[in-house]
C-alpha cells in the first residue's frame, strides 16, 4: 500500500528504515512526546520496521506508514493509524524527523492519511490524542482538520510530564485541502503562542533601583516564603489564598503553574531578588474569551516591600506579553481599597479607567473592584 499526495510518499515500513529510525529517535523532542523507548537503541528501531509494523498491517489493528521524499526516498518522518476499532474509528499518531521539520512534511502525512482512512478503508471518526503540552502536534492536528474536543486524563503518563492529554476528532469531509492551514497556519497567532508554550518557560529580567530581579518559575526553595506572604495579614485581606494558607498549598500552586503554561493559559512567576531569594508573584493569564485579552495579578512578600521591585515586574510581563504573545489589552482588577496594588499597576503604566459594581466573589460575598487596563502603545 502506498500513498503519493502533496509532494509525499507514504509506504510500509522497510527493514532499511531502521538506521534512519533510529537516528530520528534520538531527537528530544521525539523521546519527551511519543511513546518510543527511552534510551532508543538499534534493536528498538529493527524490532519496529521488521515486526511491529508489519504485524499491525497483517492483522489490521493499524497502519503504520514510513513519510518519504518521493524522489529521493529519504525518510521524514512517521505517520499512519496506530490503532484501527472495529467500530470505524481509526487514531492517528505521527512524528517529524528533525532534519525535516518546518516544511509542513507532517501536516501534509496527516491529511493523506486521514483521507485515504476515510476513502479506502471506510473509517467514520480519526481521534488525536498527544499530552497537554506537545503544541506542536496539536498544531498539526488543527492544520489537518481536527477539532480539539477537550482534555481527558492519560493512562500512562511520561515521567515529569502532565498526568492530561488532549484529544481531538476529525469526521469525512473535515480534512483540510492541500495548502489550507486555517486560523492555526503559519504565522497566526495559534502558531506563535504554540512555538512560545510548547517550549519550557523562559526566564525574563527587570530592573528596581540597582538591582536586577529575575522573574522565573516557581522551585521548591520558594515555598517556605510563599507560605510566609500568604500568612501575611494584607495578602489574606486582598487576595483570595486560602486560609489558613498551607505547605500543601504552594506545593499544589507550584504544580498548577507548570499546568497552565503547558496548556498554554497563563504565565505564572515568581519574582526572584538580586539575591535569588523570593520578593512575590505575579501572574499574566490568558482569557478564554478572547485571545488578545490578559489579566494580571500580583503579591509582593512583606520584607520586599517598597523596593519598586513589583511595578518593575510587572511591566516587564507586561512587555513581554505584547511582544512574544501579541496581546492587545492586559487589564488590572483589585478590591476598592486595595490602594498598594493600583499604586503598583500605575506605576507599571496601567490607566485607571473605573469601578465595576459587584465586580468579584471575595471570600464569599461580591465587591466592588476597580479597574485598570495597559495597552502596547502606553509602553513606548
């Protein structure tokens, strides 16, 4: 069985392929996202291309095919159906050699499987799963046709990664044509924020005073100060930590920001001294509603306190969030009241713009929040 559609040759795998294979294999992103051996040895590229994959074509469970260049015959990458059901649903799997990534190799595999899934072996659904995390497989998907479904937990989730997936499902008909990407295509902003969260968090820098601060993630020396600001009086007064505010509770905070960088929906940091020790938190949190709309929220630790360290923070996120995720309007909310927090947002360039009535739930009853927002022009 062989497919040629889009400038690709799709085919069975070979017993050549194994070198290749195995050479692939070795990529880390190909070991951190799929499922193959870690360490990849020879025997574990043999064993597929020999066995595995002709096994899954003998008894029709799957259809596994090695993504080539047809004239060349060189190996690009992976791509077929890793299980077949007999209720008509087929799940796509795939990966990219790294010597042939940002070509649009995979993208075009995935769309010549899904429709000779649809046509010759008369499937009804395609599913894509990958881990909460991998956005470029997820852009893939959504660039061949897939509808993102949701989350689900996973069943055998990689070390040190997330214990969730996400799925999606493609029907006949959905199948994008040849050169369609959709709202996911290069240079959309889909693609962008893929290429800034499928990567580990990067460090960014601030300036208070003489110091240089460090916004990064959170690490287990934060936690023992983090429980200390939020036992602090005013941290309980104007923000909605738990209280009483526990270990347990920054080691949950630590791991739920590791969860919503990966998914992509916030940016979470602790603001690290000159000296590396913790000075506060700040947060940049995509809404769901609208892609080009960002909120904030901040907690300074009592001992740093009126070092300009949380206004210097925050408009460095803020920056940040303009320019690497194209944001159009980062808005502030605090309790009236709350005059040490709008002091900072004025001083990080946020323009008071009101009250909202009953603006939040605090702590059990709703109050009234003022509002601020900054836009990428009041940085220049």
């Amino acid at each position: 069985m062989e497919i040629i559609e889009d400038g690709l040759l799709l085919r069975p795998w070979r017993d050549a392929d194994a070198d290749a294979v195995h050479r692939a294999c070795q990529d880390p992103d190909i070991q951190r996202w799929t499922t193959v051996p870690r360490p990849y040895l020879p025997e574990h590229a043999h064993g597929f291309v020999t066995e595995l994959s002709g096994r899954a074509w003998a008894e029709g469970t799957g259809a596994p095919f090695a993504v080539c260049d047809p004239v060349t015959g060189e190996l690009l990458g992976s791509c077929g159906l890793i299980s077949i059901s007999g209720a008509g649903t087929g799940e796509i799997g795939y990966w990219t050699a790294p010597w042939a990534r940002g070509r649009g190799v995979t993208v075009r595999a995935a769309r010549a499987v899904a429709r000779w899934s649809f046509d010759t072996l008369g499937l009804r659904r395609l599913v894509w799963q990958a881990e909460v995390g991998n956005h470029a497989s997820r852009l893939v998907a959504l660039r061949a046709g897939f509808r993102i479904d949701g989350r689900l937990r996973l069943a055998d989730p990689a070390p040190n990664g997330s214990a969730d997936g996400w799925i999606g499902s493609l029907l006949p008909g959905e199948v994008t044509a040849p050169g369609a990407t959709g709202p996911a295509g290069p240079g959309t902003l889909a693609a962008r924020r893929a290429a800034v969260f499928g990567r580990p968090q990067p460090t960014l820098f601030a300036t208070a005073g003489a110091g240089e601060l460090r916004l990064r993630p959170m690490e287990e020396q934060d936690l023992d100060d983090v429980v200390e600001t939020c036992h602090d009086p005013e941290t309980i007064r104007w923000t909605t930590v738990p209280d009483p505010y526990e270990r347990a509770d920054a080691q949950w905070y630590r791991g739920f920001s590791r969860e919503v960088w990966a998914r992509g929906d916030a940016a979470c940091y602790v603001i690290a001294d000159p000296d590396d020790r913790y000075a506060g938190s700040v947060d940049l949190r995509l809404s769901p509603a609208d892609p080009l709309l960002a909120d904030v929220g901040f907690m300074t630790a009592p001992a740093a306190r009126g070092r300009g360290y949380m206004p210097a923070a925050l408009a460095a996120l803020s920056a940040w969030g303009f320019t690497t995720l194209g944001l159009a309007r980062i808005e502030w909310k605090a309790n009236v009241g709350n005059t040490a927090s709008r002091r900072v947002a004025e001083k990080a360039g946020f323009a008071f713009e009101g009250t909202a009535r009953g603006g939040v739930q605090h702590r059990g009853e709703r109050v009234d929040t003022w509002v601020a927002a900054l836009l990428p022009e009041d940085l220049t």
